[in-house]
C-alpha cells in the first residue's frame, strides 16, 4: 500500500469501528437494564435492540447512491449526525418506544456503503481487497470492545450513558472524517463501465456467489441480535453473574477465542481459500448455538464452552465476508455489491431482534439458540456451493503456467 492508502485504510476502519461500537455496545446490557424502561416487554426488548437495522437496510442503497451524486463525506458525516441524534434520543427516554424511536433514528445514519464505496476510491484494484478485509477486521474488533466495556459503562452510568457513549463515538468518527481520510480523486470510469445504477445493481443481483455471501451476512447478524436478545438473561440466570460484571465472562472467552480465530483467517486469506473454509466455519457457528441451547441447563462447563465456539465462528465470519464480497463483485459494480450487502447485513439484525423476542416470549432461551442452530445449519448448506474467486482462479491457472 501507498502512504495514501495506509492512511485511507486507517481512518475509514476507525470511522465503522467507532459506529459499529456504538451499536454494539447495546447487546451485552439492554436485555438487563430495559426493564428500568416503561412499556418493557421481551418483545419490545427484542424490537428496540434490532430497529436500527430496519432503517439502516432500507436506507443502505439509496445513501450509497446520493454519494455518488454529491460526494462520499457530506454523506458520511450526515450519516454520523444522525446516528448522534438518535443515541441522544435514546439517552434520554424513559419508555421503551422512545429507546425504539432513537434506535430507528441511529439506523437513517446508513453509511456503511458509501463508506466502503469511499474506501474502494481511495485504493488501488490490487490492494483493495486489505482495505476491505481490515474493515472486516475492525467492525469485529469493536464487537469484542462492545462486549468488554458495555457492562462497565451500564454498570457506571445505566442505560443512558451508553447511549450518551454512542453519541460521543459518532461525532469522534466526524472527526477522524476532516483529519485521516483523505479525499478521493474524481477519476473518469474506464471504457466500458459508464453502465446506469439498475445495470450495477442487476449485476450483483444475478451473481450467484454474492447471492450466497448476502444471505449468509443477513444470517450471521439475525443470529447476532437474536442471541444478545437472551444471552446476558443466560450468563445471570445460569452463571450467576451480577448484571454489571459480565466483562468478567466475555474477556477471558473472547481472548481464548482470538487462538481460534487467527488460525483459520490466516489460513482462509493467505491462501486464498476463505471460500472453501467458509462452509466449516457456518457450522461451527450452527454447533456453538446448539451448544448453547443444551447448556442452558447442562451445566457451566458447556456454557463457557459454547461461548468461545460462538466468538470463534462470529469474529472470523465478521472479519472476512466484506472482503470476499470485494473479490467477487463485478468490478463496476463493487459499490452496488456492498450497498446490497451492508442491506442484507442490517435486515438481518432487525429480523432477529424481532424473532428473538417473540421467540423468548414463547420458547425461553433454549427456544432462542435452537433457532439460530437451525438457521446456521439452512446458510451452511448455502455456503457449501460457494465457488472460487476470479482472482483466486487467475493466480491458479497463472502458476500453472509458470510451472508448465
């Protein structure tokens, strides 16, 4: 990479992780402070940790585009505003359908897109795939942060300081905006590539490895939001753990997990085989939820278990489906390909934000992981018909012939 790029690389993975923080530092503690808010209900609870993505999923696309019309920054920063507004909103609410109505206002903040749009102007066609797989990196990396500090900061200020936490992290993102990320150059498209916006999206509708890579991050985030639905109720009902030191349970579980992790993304980067290792890692996602729903009532020594096979198969699954959708999107349509990802994404966290309540309500926590087992085991017969990457098959057939 370029100096330029070392620096766009820096401050655009710094942008999602400060977002992304802010709206993951709500699923360690909303299922354990909520009941402070008036109206709360598990299905209210389940509505409000997932209303973001609503918004955020219908907003995706059309946000991406009007960066193409007026420029990546004003959209980001407008973006960043919004989602402050919305974290103030919810800061100060004392019902559950105020908390409701500010995660929804955090969700028109929908700049994922237009960020990784920016990202792939700022970067040469060879290097941008390490742009897209450190912000991969880092989107997991604030997972794990938000894991850490959210009962610390529940337990310090309760619910509406992690909100106001939220807030303070959006406008620091502003900033990191005007002072690390350069501004891209307007290149003229190559010959060729002036297609329209329904051409673009057509392209990435009809590519059926990125159908597969869509669906599989709508999955991943469904189980994501349905999970956190129950999961801090899990860890104080069966552990024991008072609602204010669950960072006690997540940091030894998440730095166990890293040993899990590294090996299999060095191994599916490097070497170019992500593709095929991605189907193994969906069903080690699938056996940590079934691990989970059993050791609700099979005892600690499960739970501690499932919770590291959870992290391991989430944070690599984070990590590395930005990049792979960058290596199979047609190359005039990368920014569409991602517009429809971060969509999938962000409706898959609404949906299961929904299903988990209801299903919490009907079927109690087993009920919730078995669930996501079930839905886990649908993506990973998905995956399985993933195929490779024309890059991966270039440098093939290219050592091939070096060998010949």
């Amino acid at each position: 990479m370029t100096a330029r790029e070392r620096r766009a690389t820096l401050g655009l993975a710094s942008v999602f992780s400060m977002r992304m923080l802010g709206l993951f530092l709500v699923l360690p503690v909303f299922a354990l402070y909520a009941h402070e808010l008036a109206g709360a209900t598990p299905m209210m609870i389940g509505l409000a940790i997932g209303a973001y993505g609503l918004t955020q999923a219908l907003l995706q696309i059309p946000l991406g585009m009007a960066s193409d019309r007026w420029g990546r920054r004003p959209v980001i920063v407008a973006g960043l505003l919004l989602f402050a507004l919305g974290s103030v909103v919810a800061a100060l609410s004392e019902s559950i359908y105020g908390v409701i109505a500010g995660r929804a206002l955090q969700g028109t903040g929908a700049v994922a897109a237009a960020a990784m749009a920016m990202a792939a102007d700022l970067t040469r066609d060879s290097q941008r795939t390490k742009i897209m797989a450190v912000i991969g990196i880092s989107i997991g990396f604030s997972f794990l942060l938000a894991l850490m500090l959210g009962p610390v900061i529940a337990g310090w200020w309760g619910l509406s300081g992690v909100f106001w936490f939220t807030a303070v992290m959006a406008l620091a993102g502003i900033g990191v905006m005007y002072l690390l990320v350069p501004t891209p150059e307007q290149a003229p498209a190559p010959a060729g590539m002036a297609v329209s916006e329904q051409g673009r999206l057509w392209a990435v509708f009809k590519e059926p490895n990125l159908f597969r890579l869509d669906s599989g991050i709508f999955v991943l985030h469904l189980i994501l939001t349905a999970s956190f639905v129950v999961m801090p109720i899990a860890l104080r009902d069966q552990l024991g753990v008072a609602d204010n030191a669950h960072w006690r349970v997540y940091i030894p579980v998440l730095l166990a997990s890293v040993v899990g992790m590294v090996p299999l993304l060095a191994l599916g980067e490097r070497r170019r085989q992500m593709h095929r290792l991605l189907g193994y890692v969906v069903l080690m996602l699938a056996a940590a939820s079934f691990l989970l729903a059993f050791s609700v009532t099979a005892g600690v020594a499960w739970l501690w278990f499932a919770l590291w096979l959870y992290f391991v198969a989430f944070n690599t699954l984070e990590a590395s489906l930005p990049s792979m959708v960058s290596r199979y999107a047609p190359l005039e349509a990368k920014g569409a390909a991602m517009g429809v990802y971060s969509t999938s994404q962000f409706f898959g966290a609404f949906v299961g934000g929904v299903a988990g309540g209801g299903l919490y309500t009907g079927l109690g926590i087993e009920g919730v992981f078995a669930f996501c087992g079930v839905i886990a085991l649908g993506w990973f017969f998905l995956a399985r018909g993933l195929s490779a990457p024309v890059q991966t098959e270039l440098a093939e057939a290219v050592i091939g012939d070096v060998k010949r």
